[in-house]
C-alpha cells in the first residue's frame, strides 16, 4: 500500500508531513474547515484549514508553556480567561493550579470544541471540568462587554488571519487590559520566529502601548513549521523573570513534561537575530 | 509546473520537504551518497544519504553552537580539532576566534569537502583559512595515532550509523580524552530528543565513565525533524555554566546571529521529559 502523509505546506517552500493511517474526520464551519487524522507516529492530528494545531504526540510542549508561564509568574490567579483554544489543551494546564477558581474559555467555533471532545479527548477532556465555563462565541465581542474580571488572558489563537485576525489588533488589546485585575498578566500566541519575524514585531507594537511589561518567550514543538515558536508575555506589572518564584514550581508538583522552573528562565532568552529584530 | 520538494523522511513517520528549485550535485563515495539541491526558500542544502545536513538559511543556528559554547567556556582555547563537519560551518564558526591558532578538520570524506567548497562556498569558505589544516582520513584512527594535543575536540558527526558508527563508542573517547590538553572541552552532536532520546542516553552513558562534566544542551533549526536538537558538552574540568564568564561572549563582538551569553546558559536548561530522562 502506497504510504499516505498528511502535509502541511507553509509559504510555499516548506511543508511538513506526518504519516497518516486515516482521516476520522472532517467537516467544514461557517469559520473553517476542522479536521481530525490518525497518524503512525504522532497520534491524532487536529488541522484547521490545513494547518496543525495539535498533535497528541507533543501538544504538552504548547499547552504547558502558554499556561504556566503566566500563571506561575502571576502572584495568585484565581480567574483566567482562554481566547480561542477550543481543543481545550489550554484549559487543562491551567486548570492543574489548584488556586484557579474559575476558566472561562471563549471560542468562536463550536465546530472545533466537538471535534476535539469527540476525538482528542486527552487534550479536552477539562473542557468537561466543573471550573470551566465554555463560551461559544467572538472573543474579541467578549472582552469589549463583559463586566467579569479576570487575573489572566490567555491568547490560543490561531494564525493572523481568517477568524483570528482581530486578535493580533490594538483595540482587542485594550478591551483586554480593561477586563484584567490589577496584576493582570496576558499571553499571545505570536508565530514562527524564524519565517514570520514580522507578525511577533507588529504584535509587539501593539502591546507596548497597553502593558507596560511586553517580552516574547520561546518554545520548541515537533508539529510547527520550523519547530521553534513564540509566545508574548505582557502584564500590568509582575516581570516573567524578576517576579518569578522557581520554588513555587517545585511546590506545585504538577505532572508536566515540559516546564520546569529553568525551562521558564531560560524560555525567555532570545537567539541573537530575535533580540536585534525586536530591540532588547 | 508541477512542485517538487525535497523530501527527508525521518524514521518513517515523519518527513520534511524543502522547495526545490533545481539538483546541482549527486555524487557517490566509498561512504555516502552526497547531494546539493537549489530551493526556494531555503537557500542551498547539502544531503547525505538523503539526510539534510546543512541548510543555507540556518546552518548558522548549529555551527553557532557547536563551536561557541566550547570556545567561550575552556579558558584559553588555541588548537581546535573538528572530527566530520566537512561542510567547513563548525571550521568557520572555530576560527572567528581570534585566540584559535590552529584547527584540524579530520573528515572521512574528500567528496563531502569538494561538494562544499564548490556549492555551499559561505558555509566552506574558513577551510581555505591558513589556520585550517584538512586531514582527510577516519577521525578515529586520527585521534588513535596523533602525537598533537587540543584544547577542544568538536565532533561534528551524521547519525549514529554509517560511517560515524564509531564516533558513538566507548573507545573513541578514551582516545578523545588522550589527545585533549588539562582544561579540555569536547562537543559531540546527540540527536534528536523529541525522537532518538535513546541516542543522547547511550552517548551519555559513554561519556560519563571517561569525562568529569558531561551536559547536554539544546539548540532549535528549521530543518531537522521535530527541530529540537542536541549536543553534549563533556570536559575535563570547565563547567559550561559555573566557569563560563558572559563578559567573554561581549568582548569578542563576533558576527552571531544565534548565539550570545543569554543563549549559553539557556540552552543547558532541559525540558522536564529529558531531565528526568538523563537523570539531572
């Protein structure tokens, strides 16, 4: 039989394929398109318009560090808001801090939040939790009336365009700032540092205006193109190194496979063309 | 004009395409199968055995650091000796150390140099430096039978099979050991820890009998499988983070694009599954 890869092309010059044993799903909302493959090495595959979002294989690497950054360098997060993030990964890390009382998670497409129960359910599964709130609906909309407060906003978006768009803009920014507590924290996803340079400088722009602590931070995942990826952390105050406390990672006993406490350190140090580009 | 990629495919459930343009090279040794293809986005690769080994775009993310975090951390280092890496990146990123006054490049391939020096010439360049001398021969027997000392030993090797077999054994480094002056420093290439985590275990359990210090350390390309990649660092006595001085890395003003004193001391940050993996 003729080996079948699920590929993803990426700006035309590179593409990544992993192999495939079957499609257990497609379907197609007023959104995008969601489907979910089983693969030989990597478990199953949610892709949004073709792209990969998750794979169960290493989805842990994302999940972990969009969560625990934050909210370990958060003085004491209580209430957290999920944007995007429909497949629930989010949600389950944050979840795993005892102290979070409440996560709200405000996804656009229903059709992503039922395919991910349905057949991911390693990574929804606290979508089901009694602390998690779903909000099927515009995050963006969300932010701008809402009168709930929350510790900390967590960006899962997808990429820069198609429903996502507006959340890489400076008005969602400031409906977010306002919906923060005092000591408020924020994390955005914010693409590939190696082919989309751009889209972390424009993000950044938009940031320093509104929060007065703006810092990218990296991670590596097996899926993205180019594995080394970006995330934007930003805060009414709390600093992700000199505010962060490495004993209460130790603490907290969480059963993770990528953050630790000098992952979190170290995540914040930029290779050398990064640092240039974005002037720190 | 249908698209051609240049495809490597990783363990067979896994595989990356680069945009091809066009093949400039395909040649035969005794050893391997060495090719040079054109793409689009991705500037030259050079493969071997259909593995790519060096890309264009970010060959300098690895030669960075195989080289630097040596360098920077033995004290003094004068006589380099560089097992494989025929390309010329690790010889190029060795001799912009200005205290280097010698660096040896023991490869087992004349083709691999040749394909180098004509189709990658940005990457092959330091090997016309006067610095540089080329031993083509087996870097086992080299550092078997050699009566000259080094105070750095970078071993530059292909997977663990093939003609880099020996480069992964016990007796290899009894020899490394032998020919290193008091402070030495050796860097050997690990593998993949999101896929060969094994190759990274058995390397250690290697080195550790033979070596005092023995770290491994991570560095994230485009164009390795799953991105995340390794290196141990093993040495006589310098510890790559407690003996490394940052003022060094300043000082110099090296051309880096990866590399700088941040990037030293995060890269032997592990994610937690290799830590506990590795026993740290």
């Amino acid at each position: 039989m003729r080996t079948r890869w699920a590929d993803e092309s990426y700006q035309g010059i590179v593409r990544t394929g992993f192999r495939m044993k079957r499609r257990l799903f497609k379907g197609k909302s007023p959104f995008q398109t969601v489907e979910v493959v089983e693969t030989s090495g990597h478990g199953r595959l949610l892709l949004i318009d073709g792209m990969t979002m998750v794979s169960e294989r290493d989805e842990f690497v994302y999940h972990e560090m969009i969560a625990h950054v934050p909210l370990f360098t958060h003085p004491r997060p209580r209430r957290v808001l999920v944007i995007g993030g429909g497949d629930g990964g989010s949600v389950r890390e944050v979840l795993r801090h005892k102290g979070v009382e409440r996560c709200v998670l405000a996804e656009i497409d229903p059709l992503v939040v039922a395919a991910s129960r349905k057949y991911i359910p390693k990574t929804a599964a606290a979508l089901s939790d009694r602390r998690c709130e779903i909000r099927i609906g515009d995050g963006v909309r969300f932010v701008r009336e809402t009168a709930e407060r929350f510790d900390a906003v967590i960006v899962d978006s997808t990429e820069p365009f198609g429903p996502a768009k507006e959340l890489f803009g400076p008005a969602f920014y400031k409906d977010v700032r306002r919906v923060l507590t005092r000591d408020g924290v924020v994390v955005s996803q914010a693409g590939s540092p190696f082919y989309e340079i751009g889209t972390i400088k424009n993000l950044m722009r938009i940031l320093k205006p509104v929060f007065p602590v703006v810092e990218p931070y990296l991670f590596t995942n097996m899926t993205y193109p180019g594995g080394l990826w970006s995330f934007l952390y930003s805060s009414k105050g709390p600093r992700p190194s000199r505010d962060f406390k490495p004993a209460r990672v130790r603490a907290a006993r969480l059963p993770l496979r990528w953050y630790n406490a000098r992952m979190h350190e170290a995540a914040f140090a930029l290779p050398e063309f990064l640092r240039k580009a974005v002037g720190r």
